[in-house]
C-alpha cells in the first residue's frame, strides 16, 4: 500500500471532496515561526481581552507537532456553512454558522469518515487527532500554509 506523497494527496484531497468539504489543504506540522511571532504580539499587547484560555498552550498553537506526537502533516479542511435558506427578517438575528445544525456535530463525522479512509486505504499505521476548532492550534494559519 506504499504511495508517493503526491498519490496520496490526491487521494486525501478527492475524499475529502466527495466526503463534503468545501476544499482541503495539507501542510507540514512544523512550527509556524513567522505566526508564533505575530502570535506571542497578539498575547503581549492584551489583545486576547478576557479569551484568558488563549495563553494556555501558546507553543502547541503555533506547532502541531508538539499538540499530536510525531505529527508530520495538518490537513485542512474548509466547510461552506452559508444557509441556503435566509433567517426570517422578523426574527432575532443569528450568526450564519449557527443558523441551522451545530457545525461540530455536522462536521465530525466525516473527519472521523476521512480519518478512516486514509487510515484503511493510504496510511495503516496512522495515529492522529480530529479536531473541529476545538483544539489549541492556528488553524487558519495551518490552513493558508496548506493552500
């Protein structure tokens, strides 16, 4: 089952379109040097306000090495959540994610069905984490290296 990391990007990637993900992005789980900069910034300058629990774990959100022992890849992965039906203009107003299901419990599922599928046709010796926003890590940042 040994693939060129090429074939294997596609294979991840065309998953995870099929899956229902917007689009996809893989990138080394290296440090982000140039963010954790423009992070430890962001920290100094008291701009996490009362957002205390952004302190914690600052070297984990800026290397996702260190929050997945061993990990050598972050895929990204981006979901389109505008509604297809608009909110009622009489009612109160709702964010656009959170009109409609809770996205964590939508999106979930199918990291756990992609997590599978590398797991079962690409990598078998796979050992990683899902996370939905939900873990100390620059996922946008992760996501902008990815593509």
């Amino acid at each position: 089952m040994l693939r060129s990391v090429d074939e294997a990007t596609q294979l991840i990637k065309s998953k995870a379109l099929e899956l229902g993900f917007s689009d996809v992005g893989i990138s080394s789980a290296q440090e982000l040097v140039a963010d954790s900069e423009h992070f430890q910034q962001w920290l100094s300058n008291g701009y996490q306000a009362s957002m205390s629990y952004m302190e914690r774990n600052a070297e984990k959100r800026v290397n996702a090495s260190l929050l997945v022992e061993g990990a050598q890849s972050v895929i990204s992965l981006l979901v389109n959540y505008y509604p297809s039906v608009k909110q009622n203009p009489s009612a109160p107003i709702v964010a656009k994610y959170a009109y409609g299901n809770d996205y964590h419990d939508v999106i979930k599922p199918k990291l756990q069905l992609l997590y599978d599928y590398i797991k079962s046709e690409i990598y078998p010796d796979l050992d990683g984490r899902l996370f939905t926003d939900s873990a100390p890590i620059l996922e946008r940042a992760y996501a902008v290296q990815g593509g």
